[in-house]
C-alpha cells in the first residue's frame, strides 16, 4: 500500500485557524471600511445633537476592525506553527501498510478548496474509504450519528461532537468532486477511527450511521464491508487516486 500526502498539506486544526482567520480580516476589513466611508461621506454634521453618537459608532467601526485585523494575523501565525502532516493518519496509514498491496492507496490530509478538509482516503478496487481519525479518550455512546459522553459524574452528556456527521459530510464533498471531475458512480464508504489504546475509549455503538472501530480492530473492519467490494475498474481507481492527489 502506497502512504502519501498531497503536495499541498495541511493540518486539520491549521485548516480551521485559516478559516477562523479568513473571516475575521474579512469582518475587520469591512468595519474599517465602513468607518472610513462614515469620515469621507459623513451622514451627521458636528452641530447636530446625535454627532457625538454618530462619532463614537464611527470609531468604534475602526478600533473593532483593527483588532480583528490583529486577531487574524495571530490566528494564521499560529496555524503557519503546526505540523503540516496528521499525526493520527500517519498512525493510521502506517497500521493499514503491511496489510494492504499495492492495489491500495492511502492518502492523508486532503485540503482542497472543492472538498475542504479530509484526515485520510483509502482509494482501491472497493472503491473509497474516508476515515474520520479521532483520538478522544474517555467512555462514549454512538447511537446512529449521535454521540454522548459519560461525565465525571457518571451521567451520559452531549460528547459536543459528532465524527460520524463530520465523515458524512467529507463523503458527500468528495463525491461531489468526483461527480465534477467526471470520474462516475464511485462507492465512497465511511468510518471513524479511534487511535488511543483501547482501554483508554470505551465505545458503545448502537445502529451506527457509519462504522465506528478501534485502530487495533481496523483491519478487520474493513474486511467487513468494504474490502469484500465488486471492484472497480483499475483505470477508474487510477483517476481517482490522481484527482484527490492533484
């Protein structure tokens, strides 16, 4: 099985602080914009008794800009700070290399723009795999796509995530790009992968939406499902392998 990246990596957290950032300089941009606007084209002269209003709103439309402005610039500086490569899918990638041929291909961390962020895909004759690679620990209740998480206290709460909904939603994305790229009907599978020794995750799964397993127990997983696929035509597979490369 071939292990390998796109060119261009990113992080999971990094591709989150890059839009966190985005937003932000694009939010202080046009309050700065709007506060300059107020000064060249002023809609209030000093002699009315609501200029002073008028005023205060007009420079606070700067002062919030700018700081947001600095907020984004730290945000992206931190996010330029981290790992390039996923820890958790090069775990993942190199538990699956000594059990799948070259027939398979592995790819970790796809950031397109089209798709947004990805942890990892295994492209074969089945098809596709789109793992969610997670490294919670603690006790957990997955029921269809929802998730609960025992407290401290002992009582069952919203775990506040959902890896089964985030892997949803990276397959419906990647499928749309393949529907784009013109490559065809494509059986796009899903699973959320738990990478902590499993004596640190208790998982109960009742009726999942998708497969749930741990790293030591993938193989297996696979085998119940997807590696047991009709396979796909090799020039097909080919494509797919270079478009979420590319």
């Amino acid at each position: 099985m071939q292990n390998i990246a796109p060119k261009r990596v990113i992080s999971r957290r990094a591709n989150q602080l890059y839009t966190i950032a985005f937003l932000m300089g694009s939010g202080g941009i046009f309050a700065i914009a709007m506060g300059i606007l107020m000064i060249l084209l002023p809609l209030d002269i000093p002699a009315n008794p609501s200029y002073a209003l008028y005023a205060l709103v007009r420079g606070a439309l700067i002062g919030i800009g700018a700081l947001l402005l600095i907020g984004a610039i730290i945000l992206a500086a931190r996010a330029a700070t981290f790992r390039k490569d996923n820890d958790l899918a090069m775990i993942t990638g190199r538990y699956l290399e000594p059990l799948l041929d070259n027939n398979f291909t592995y790819i970790r961390n796809i950031n397109k723009r089209s798709i947004g962020y990805v942890d990892a895909a295994l492209i074969g004759p089945p098809g596709i795999m789109v793992f969610r690679i997670v490294d919670n620990t603690g006790a957990y209740i997955n029921e269809g796509a929802n998730w609960l998480k025992r407290a401290g206290s002992g009582e069952w709460i919203p775990a506040g995530f959902s890896p089964t909904r985030e892997d949803i939603a990276d397959i419906r994305k990647v499928r749309e790009f393949l529907i784009k790229r013109e490559i065809g009907d494509v059986p796009i599978f899903g699973m959320v992968v738990f990478t902590p020794d499993p004596q640190r995750v208790g998982l109960t799964i009742r009726n999942p939406e998708i497969p749930v397993t741990h790293l030591m127990n993938l193989y297996p997983a696979l085998q119940n499902g997807y590696l047991t696929s009709p396979p796909l035509d090799a020039n097909q597979v080919v494509a797919i392998t270079r478009s979420l490369l590319s």
